[in-house]
C-alpha cells in the first residue's frame, strides 16, 4: 500500500474523541475488553507507549506477537498495536477466521518504505545480470508482505534480528551470494559477525540503481545490501559512544544491530529487542546501561527495573513516530466499531502474495 493510498483509504478519526479525558477513554477500553473477552486479543509492540502497552493481551517484537496471534485460535479480533507490516505478518498467519485490524492506517515503518516490490524485481534484474544465479534474498521481517513474497518466490527466507546469523549462515549455504534487504546495517553487522570482511559487501541504492563497493573486482563481493535503515536506530552514533565513555565510565553500552557498524563495533553489547530486554533483566542490581534502541522501551525497562541505572545512549531521541500513531483515541475507535460490528482498518494480504511470503516464513521458522 502506498503512501497515498494509505491516506485515501484511512477513515477520520471522529472529532469527540478528542475531547475526551485520558480516564474516559480508557475506561471505556477497558469495559470493551470486557465485553468482547476471548473474542478480542490485544498484541503491542515493545515500542508501543506506556498508555496502549497496559491494555495489551501480550508485549513482544513484531515476528513473536504474529506467531502468538496465530497460536491464538478464538480470537475472532486481533487488534493489532504496532505498525503496517507486522499486522501484514499476523494476517498471513492467522486462521480463516479472524480479522487484523490496525487502529491507525497511518502507522507505517520507514524501512519498510524503503524497498517496494517495483524497485526490488529492477535491482533483481540488475543484479542477476551481474551475477548470475547466485544470489539469494533474505528480508529482514521489518519489511512488507510483497518483498516477503519476493524472497520466498525466489527460494529465499524471512530473519529477525535474534536470528539473523543462523539465517544468514544457511543463504551461504543454499547459494554464493546473498540479497539482504531492507535494513543495510542489520545485514552488514550479521555478516561481519560471521566473518564476512567489509571489502566483501556491497551497497545497492535502489533511487540511483547503482551498486557500490570497495575494490576493482565485482566477484569478490559476497553480500549485496539494501539502502535502507531505521531511522530511529541510526541516531545513535559513536560521538554519543565517546561522550558516555568520557564523562560516565561505569556504563556498559548495549544496542540494537540495526544501528550503524561503528556504533555497534563500539559498544559493549548488541543483540535483538529480546536479547536487550533480559540482558537489563538479568544484571546485577545496581548497574549502569546506556541502551541504543526505540525510547519507549528504554523509558520502560527503567520504571521496570529501578534498582538499574538505565538512560538512553542519544538523550535527545525522539520515540519512533509511526509506531507512536497508535494512541488512545485510535485504539478506543477501532475497538468501538468492533463492537459495533463495523470493523474499520482490517489489514488483507491477497491469496498470491500470501502463499509466498508464508513460504519465505516457514523456511525461517
């Protein structure tokens, strides 16, 4: 769906909820829940704000909570708290049944954005004219159901970040080279994590349809990656590394691998969301974290574990607005017209793309 389409298609939110106080509504949400009990399950992000994560059936990344709603067979509603791809996700795992709805249409991801089906068959063709049939796609999971279609169509796979070695080990498998699309820093840090040196990578830029690359000879690249990035994650930087360094020497640094190669060379740790979540669980009390990832999160884990010291590595970071486009107001509206028996903003994914990008997750799972 593009942007505009997106727009086109978004319902306005009614102009009374916004004079609604925050106890009205949410003590209308909760009555909702209430009512519709097992008909309703509520997944949301960890990025989510503290005000949509308290009504929330379970918390997790985007893969975790797709696969947990689909575990979930009386749910007659998913209603799905965080962006366009992950409720893509859950609709192509669900039962028959059931029906994804997203509270804000407009709650996209920019990475996702960043690599559309047009530009990936034009960088396919480019790039098997250079290569031949040596190349193999994988997606990040951070990506839309039609680039998960297109990796598995063409005998690739979806990763996430807690899994992304073991994937990207098994495309070195199956062919010589591989596609990594849409997140470049994800994909270079996993394959320099495996010993693929930099000079062996290459970087597709699907606006100029060029490939750019260290060296004279094209056959040593090894990894094609994508243009793309998070741009949450890519404002952290090392200055921010050198600054911790300089003036609190006693915090340890851990990041999400979608940040930058020297940030995340720089820091003490780097893992998924999850492997974040439990490494802050599982410290010792009274230690000190710098954490470089989403700011609802790292606001989270430091009301949750008082007894750390836990601030964010970019002080200045902004929260990740698409995923923040999930508030009240629009969460009481699609459960109001669940209720009513209008459901608005259910998410489809067609039968073609479906099977697969289903195939491109089955392999990884």
């Amino acid at each position: 769906m593009t942007i505009l389409e997106t727009f086109v298609k978004q319902t306005s939110l009614p102009a009374h909820y916004s004079l609604m106080s925050v106890h009205e509504m949410e003590s209308r949400i909760w009555e909702i829940k209430n009512v519709l009990k097992e008909r309703l399950f509520l997944p949301a992000h960890h990025y989510q704000k503290d005000e949509i994560v308290q009504f929330a059936d379970v918390t997790g990344d985007s893969l975790q909570l797709a696969k947990i709603s689909a575990e979930n067979k009386k749910a007659e509603y998913i209603a799905f708290c965080g962006v366009h791809f992950m409720a893509e996700t859950a609709d192509m795992l669900s039962n028959e049944h059931q029906k994804v709805i997203l509270p804000d249409l407009k709650a996209g991801c920019s990475m996702a954005d960043m690599a559309d089906i047009f530009q990936t068959e034009r960088a396919w063709e480019h790039l098997t004219q250079l290569f031949g049939d040596s190349i193999l796609p994988l997606t990040y999971v951070n990506s839309t159901a039609a680039i998960k279609a297109f990796c598995g169509k063409h005998g690739g796979a979806t990763v996430t970040s807690s899994n992304a070695k073991n994937m990207v080990a098994w495309a070195f498998q199956q062919k010589e080279r591989l596609l990594f699309l849409p997140d470049q820093h994800l994909g270079r840090n996993t394959a320099f994590d495996l010993g693929v040196p930099l000079h062996e990578m290459a970087v597709w830029d699907p606006i100029q349809n060029t490939l750019s690359y260290e060296g004279s000879d094209l056959n040593k690249v090894k990894v094609i990656l994508w243009k793309g990035h998070c741009s949450v994650h890519e404002k952290f930087t090392v200055n921010h590394i050198d600054d911790l360094r300089k003036n609190h020497s006693d915090y340890q640094i851990i990041v999400h691998p979608e940040c930058t190669h020297e940030v995340v060379r720089a820091s003490d740790f780097n893992g998924s969301t999850h492997y974040i979540i439990e490494t802050i669980k599982n410290a010792k009390e009274g230690s000190k974290w710098a954490v470089g990832t989403e700011m609802n999160l790292v606001n989270r884990l430091a009301k949750i574990f008082p007894e750390k010291e836990i601030v964010s590595l970019n002080p200045n970071l902004c929260p990740c607005l698409t995923m923040n486009r999930i508030d009240l107001p629009h969460l009481l509206w699609s459960l109001e017209n669940i209720v009513k028996g209008t459901p608005q903003n259910i998410i489809t994914v067609d039968d073609v793309t479906k099977k697969d990008a289903v195939l491109a997750l089955n392999r990884m799972m």
